[in-house]
C-alpha cells in the first residue's frame, strides 16, 4: 500500500539557466544528504529571538543549555530514524543540538524517499552537478517534522566575494596597499589580541598552506596563531597552488583576522560548496563544543533568488542558534554592486548576507594620505566599476524590517529617498577596494586583496578582540551598534549603482566604517561589552 505524502514546503527547485540535461543521474551512484527537523519548544526560540532583535543584552545559552532547551525532540528524531530504515538510508551523523541528519544512500533510494528524480546537467560556468526540478514529498508521518533536505541537488551554491590584484614587491604595501594592522590602526582598533577567542571561517573550496601562514605573519611581527582547520562532509583543506582561486579567499581570511586577532584560535571549517556543504559548515562551527567559536566569518554567498525557501529557513535556523548562544556572524555582502550579479536588470542583495541575524558588512574605498600613518584622508562607497567590482547593498526581498532598522530611510543613486520597508544590507563597512587593497600571501605570491571578503574576517577579528576585553562574548549585536550609530565613520560619498551613500545608514556602506574605540566605548556604555 502506497503511503500517503505531502509536499515539503519551499522545496521547489528551478533549472539552472543555460544548463544542459545530460540525462538520469546514476541509480548506484552513493551520495550524502542533509536533513534539517523542527526545534522544540519553537515558541519560546522565537521569543529569545524577539527580546535579541529588541536589544536585550541576556546571558546567552551555553551549547548544552541551548541542545537540551531547543534540540530536536526525541518523537521526531525517532521518526526520521525509522524513515530512513525503511528506505534503506543510513544514518551517518545525527546531530541533536543542530536539528540536523547526514543521510547515506544511493540516487535510487533518494530518489524514492523523496518523490524525486535526480538528473545530471552540464553548465558552461558551474561544470557537472546533479540536479532536480520542482518540489519534493515527505511521508505524512514527516509532515512538519522535516523543515528542509538539502544535497539532492549539489549545484555550487555560493561564491566568494574577493576581488585582488598582484604586488610587484612586499616593499609595494606602502600607499594604497595596506596591511591588516595598519587597516586595525586607521579604524581605531582598541589594543588587544584576541586571546583566549576563537573565530570559526567558513570555506567551500581551496585551502591554505602552512608556509605561507609562519611567512606572512612573521613579515608583520605578530605571532601566528593557532589554525586548525575541521573537514565538514567531504570538504578538507585542499590547497590548489593557485592564488587567484579559492585559495585566495580561505588564505585572506585567515591572515586578515590573524593579524588583528593573533591571539585567538582560527577554526576553518570546510565544506563542499552546495546548499547542503554550506549550511552544515555553519551549524557545525556554531554547535561545535571543542572549539567553541565566539564570533564566525562567512565571505561567501549567492543572490537571494538563488535560494530555495526551505535553504533560506534552515540556514536561518543554524543563525538564530548562534544568536542564542552568543555567536557573532560577520558576513561579506557581495562584489557586484546592486544587482549582486544577477544578469536580468533588478536589485538584489547576497544572502547569507540578507539575514536579519548577521552582520552584513559592505565596503568602502580609503585614501591614508601616503601612509597608513598619515591617517583617512578619505573613505568612499567602494565602486570601481563593473571590471573592478563595487560593494553589494540594497532590499531584501525575503525578509522583513528588523526592529533596529525602523525608521530608516533608502537613498537611490538619483537622490531620491524613501522609507526602508524590509531588511537593508549591509549594517557595516570596512575598506574593500583592491585599489586600496590589504597585502596577503597566498601561494607564495604577494596580493593586493580586497572585497567584502576581506570586511568580514576584518570584523570579526575587531570583536574577538572585544570579546577579550569583556570577558564573555558579544554575541547578536546589532540592536546595540544601531544604537550606536555615532561610533562610525559616516560615508557620504559614493554609490553601488542603484543606491547611494548618504548621511546616516545606507545601503551601500550601512552604518559606516569602523572606529574602534568608540565602538567598545559605546558597547560598554550599552551594557554590551
């Protein structure tokens, strides 16, 4: 007797654009998938997160406290384990405290638990992947336990934002080449090392090499610090001696928050990048009870349509997890200006940049007079055109205003102004431009990098070192930083093409640049740090 199913809501998936059907996936063929099911106590998870978005500074969770509070419930888990009997799936890791399951099985099997069929395409940009259309169906019993399967599908998800040009010489860092430190100096960074923090990375692809980590750090006479680097499914530290590739953002990141944060551990954790590899880096990093991260570096993303709703829902479930257990998430708002290179004309802005639980952080273009020394002598939007790259900014059009965005205005590139109505990216800046680069070592080739690749490990380095001083960490800040909105650089110049930089938050640069100082003074003053 056939078992009556339901559709799993926000599950539908479209083709890729431009892809080609090579024909039905392997039926033998092994594969790995995430499955994501409801919290407990749902109802009182929101209301933590209603008290967090309206600024109040409560003792976040601990790990355990938050797995025992809001981890799955043992019916459901239950439920999922006797799913998966039945279609002869195996359960490789099951995650309480995260809500998640990594499934093992074959296409054929898949494809039969999940009322699917798995096809194999070929894009011109993207290569080979395995794909699907339309929705997917879960066994009655399953309604409503399962809020989202992930991995059916593994079309790259996400990109890095980094932008970088080559350095003739390390002699080159002078002028508009700045090193992570004299960047830290010229925001103002209060001293500090970052010691006893740790800052979780997220990368989906490439990999570091220890040479140029023990170089480059003694280059700028800090030590280095302790990386560790965490395989998540199939992902693993996988240099590919090319520094115009992935390596290049897996390196910055560590190196832009080793040098503000040298005393904290850097925890990189890699994922193969699809929906599934992205989303179970992140909840791993922020459930993860060794290392136990403080504050989480995110410089990947994709342009909100490229999500599937039920994407959107659980990586927002790892994000309020982090939240209510006092993990800042810095996030790089994207590369590719106000269409955040989406090829059909309109605005877009990068998710999981768009959340409303992480800090999105934009970028600007800074002249220091000559030196670092010399101090600002101007911060603008950074926008060097459609080759060079420009700061992504704009609407959501998948989440609503935030409390601590309310009553804010949106300033467009014509000068027209009007209220911001749903979730405005970003809600920080930092310098992006490669034009005014951050000097790195990657592969062994000095680069001048920038982006918003390089804000958010910037970011995060600023509030491990925060952390430190306070003692306990900051946690979901933004309600207090919105309040604090004088303790920025206000960037009044520039556009990402649709929208402008104006007086106030924008949505290109947010609330501003970085002064540090008066960041931890208006922290403390705010109870927050």
């Amino acid at each position: 007797m056939t078992k009556a199913r339901q559709r799993l809501a926000g599950s539908e998936r479209a083709p890729v654009e431009g892809s080609k059907c090579l024909g039905p996936a392997d039926p033998a063929q092994t594969m790995h998938v995430i499955v994501t099911l409801r919290h407990q106590n749902q109802e009182a998870l929101d209301q933590l997160m209603q008290r967090l978005a309206e600024g109040d500074r409560a003792e976040p969770l601990s790990r355990e406290a938050f797995a025992a509070r809001f981890g799955v419930a043992d019916d459901d888990l239950a439920k999922l384990q006797a799913f998966a009997k039945e279609y002869e799936l195996e359960i490789v890791r099951a995650d309480a405290a995260a809500c998640t399951i990594l499934l093992k099985g074959t296409v054929e099997h898949f494809q039969t638990a999940f009322g699917v069929q798995l096809q194999s395409y070929e894009h011109p940009k993207l290569g080979q992947f395995r794909g699907r259309t339309g929705p997917l169906t879960v066994p009655d019993e399953l309604a409503g336990v399962v809020t989202a399967v992930l991995g059916l599908d593994d079309r790259p998800q996400a990109r890095a934002h980094f932008r970088y040009r080559a350095v003739a010489s390390p002699e080159s860092r002078q002028g508009e080449i700045f090193t992570p430190l004299q960047i830290a100096s010229l925001y103002d960074f209060p001293p500090g090392d970052g010691a006893g923090q740790c800052i979780g990375i997220i990368e989906l692809g490439g990999g570091y090499e220890d040479s140029d980590l023990h170089t480059y750090f003694a280059q700028l006479g800090v030590p280095a610090p302790t990386v560790v680097s965490v395989s998540v499914g199939h992902g693993s530290n996988s240099s590919t001696g090319n520094p115009s590739g992935p390596d290049n953002e897996v390196t910055l990141d560590i190196e832009i928050a080793g040098a503000v944060a040298p005393g904290a551990t850097i925890v990189a954790y890699f994922a193969p990048n699809g929906d599934a590899g992205f989303i179970d880096a992140v909840s791993q990093a922020v459930h993860d009870t060794t290392h136990r991260p403080s504050v989480i570096s995110i410089s990947w993303g994709g342009p909100e349509p490229s999500w599937t709703p039920q994407a959107f829902s659980a990586f927002n479930q790892v994000l309020q997890a982090a939240a209510a257990q006092g993990v800042t998430v810095c996030v790089a708002a994207g590369d590719s200006g106000s269409g955040d290179g989406v090829d059909d004309g309109g605005d877009h802005v990068d998710f999981p940049a768009s959340s409303p639980y992480v800090l999105a952080c934009g970028g600007t273009r800074i002249t220091a007079g000559g030196t670092a020394a010399s101090g600002i002598e101007s911060e603008v939007v950074w926008n060097d055109g459609v080759s060079g790259g420009a700061t992504g900014g704009g609407i959501s059009a998948r989440f609503e205003l935030p409390s601590w965005q309310a009553q804010l205005q949106l300033t467009r590139a014509d000068g027209s102004s009007t209220p911001l109505t749903m979730r405005g990216v970003p809600d920080v800046a930092g310098n992006a431009s490669p034009g005014s680069g951050y000097q790195v070592l990657v592969d062994g080739e000095s680069l001048a990098v920038g982006g918003t690749s390089a804000v958010a490990p910037l970011f995060a380095g600023l509030i491990a070192r925060l952390n430190a001083a306070n003692g306990k960490p900051l946690g979901f800040l933004n309600a207090a930083l919105y309040r604090a909105g004088t303790a920025f650089n206000d960037i009044t110049r520039g556009n990402n093409g649709s929208y402008a930089a104006a007086p106030g938050w924008d949505a290109c640069t947010g609330l501003g640049s970085p002064d540090g100082q008066k960041i931890a003074k208006a922290l403390q003053t705010q109870g927050a740090g």
